[in-house]
C-alpha cells in the first residue's frame, strides 16, 4: 500500500496550504458548497413554505413578488422565502482534521431533515456568533446590536436616550449598550 503524505506536507500544495489549519479551512468551505447545493435541502426548504395568502399580500408587510412564506424559528416572524435559511438545529463539531472533516461531510450531505429549520438571515447569523462565542442567543444578539450602534457612530445618542451617560470610548460603550440590551442596568 502506497503511504499517504499529508496535503500541506506536498512540497506542490505548499504553495497553496502553508499549513494544516489552512488546508482544513479549504476543506470546510467545499464541504459547505455541499450543503448550498443539497437538493434534499433545497427540496425541504420549499416543503416548509406556504403560498402568500391574498390579506397578508395586501397587508403591505411583504414585497409585492413574493409568492411563499415560512416562519423563522428563531424570532418566529413570517417572512419571504427567499428571507429565510436552512439552519442545522444540532451544530456540527467543525472540520479541523480528517476525523471531524468526515462527520462534517455527513452533516453537510446527509444530515437528517428532522434536524433542519428555517431561520431567518439576521438570526442565522446572531446563532452562529453565539456558537463562536460560547454565548446565549440572547447575549449574541445584544452583542451584534452594540457593534452595529458603534459601527454607525449612533452608540452615544442611543445610550443617551436611554438616560445613560456614555462612557468615554467605544469599547466601554458598546459595553453599556450590552449591559442595557441585557437588562443590566
């Protein structure tokens, strides 16, 4: 049997992966592309949304093309399919070596469909910090609320209108604006 080197060891790839982490980050976003381009998830996505009724069309909440609609599971608000993600309920434990790299293949192309739900963009997004993180969902979203209120300049007027003086720099005060969104203060 003809051993096997290493992809980041081939003098070749060296070129391309300098290191183990780096040949794996390749990995895990292929393996990914797998999962955008799942059929079964596709298929089950579309199970999952409803035609848009004539009163919520009228209703002005949604945009005058939309033809389906599902719920986030998360924030639970209605919302346009094409607004909506397919989101693993139970994570994967990532892509760092070849172990994992092949449970991250099953749960990318052959996880069960009982473990997906719809999720809308912005909350796919505040779970996914929330893994990376290590926080609650609630925390997370308090979080990438602060960055955004810093990120626009809008972070003292925010906490000023809340009646909290703002801290002298924009580490501190996205602080306070966590610690108010938290019900800390």
């Amino acid at each position: 049997m003809k051993s096997r080197i290493n992809p980041w060891e081939n003098l070749l790839a060296l070129k391309i992966w300098k290191t183990k982490s780096q040949y794996f980050i390749w990995l895990r976003g292929a393996l990914r592309k797998i999962w955008q381009d799942n059929p079964l998830r596709k298929e089950w996505k579309n199970s999952q949304l409803r035609p848009i009724t004539k009163e919520e069309k009228e209703s002005g909440n949604f945009h005058s093309s939309t033809k389906k609609i599902g719920q986030c599971y998360l924030c639970e608000k209605w919302m346009a399919g094409s607004k909506l993600e397919c989101d693993h309920k139970e994570e994967s434990e990532g892509c760092y070596d070849f172990e994992t790299a092949e449970s991250f293949l099953w749960h990318c192309a052959a996880d069960n469909p009982d473990n997906w739900a719809l999720a809308c963009k912005p909350c796919h997004k505040i779970k996914s910090y929330a893994i990376r993180q290590g926080i609650t969902f609630k925390g997370a979203k308090a979080e990438k609320t602060a960055i955004l209120l810093c990120k626009e300049k809008r972070d003292k007027e925010w906490l000023e209108e809340r009646g909290v003086t703002p801290a002298g720099n924009t580490t501190k005060r996205r602080e306070q604006i966590v610690q108010v969104l938290s019900g800390e203060v």
